[in-house]
C-alpha cells in the first residue's frame, strides 16, 4: 500500500521562514496576478499519452493568469470540441488529439499558439 504524502495542512499549518516580514496568511502569487492579454500570451499545445493507460490528450500550457481565468478558457476548450478534460497545475487538460482545432480558436481569440511535439 502506498504512503500518502503528508502536506503543511497535516502538521497543523506550520510553516518555517527565516524572513522576518513573512506573513503565512498572505499568497501574494494567487493575488497579485493579473490575466495578461491574449496577444501577450505565449501558450503551447501538446500532445501526450504517457501516464493516463494509453489514453491521449491535448495539453495546454503557459497560460499567464488568475485560475478563474483559466479555468474558464478550459471550459470554453472543452465546450468548442466536445470532448471532457480537466485544468491541474496551470494546465488545460483537454480529452483527445484536438490540438489543431484547439489551436485555431486560441488563434482565433488572438492567442500566440505554439504546436509542440509530433
């Protein structure tokens, strides 16, 4: 049976910091970003199977903004292709090989869109 990997909310919260001004309760990351405009953006489209038993999907990353935001564009992906996927660790996650319709609509939306890999 495998360990589950302990995290900071299972010791209590407790954080260690050698900064003076260090405040815990401040994720200034999350707070103080901003959605750069699509004509900003640099995004790639991948494709990929490892990992996920042979299934292949379309993986969207280097999106540049607030997760709300994010995961809004990931539901419009899903939506335009009609497929499922999910968004994790600032990816978009997309069901299937879609990455050229995918990539006409972000160009489509004004996005700069890099196919990547094969």
């Amino acid at each position: 049976m495998a360990k589950k990997k302990l995290g900071l909310e299972d010791l209590g919260g407790f954080v260690f910091s050698t900064d003076n001004n260090f405040d815990p309760n401040l994720n200034s990351e999350d707070e103080n970003r901003e959605t750069l405009k699509p004509s900003d953006q640099r995004l790639e489209a991948h494709y990929s199977s490892k990992g996920r038993g042979g299934k292949t999907v379309t993986v969207i990353k280097g999106f540049e903004g607030t997760p709300e935001d994010l995961t809004d564009l990931g539901k419009e992906l899903k939506k335009k292709c009609g497929v499922g996927g999910s968004v994790k660790d600032g990816e978009i996650i997309i069901q299937g090989d879609v990455r050229d319709k995918i990539i006409d609509h972000l160009r489509e939306k004004g996005f700069n869109v890099k196919r990547v890999g094969g």
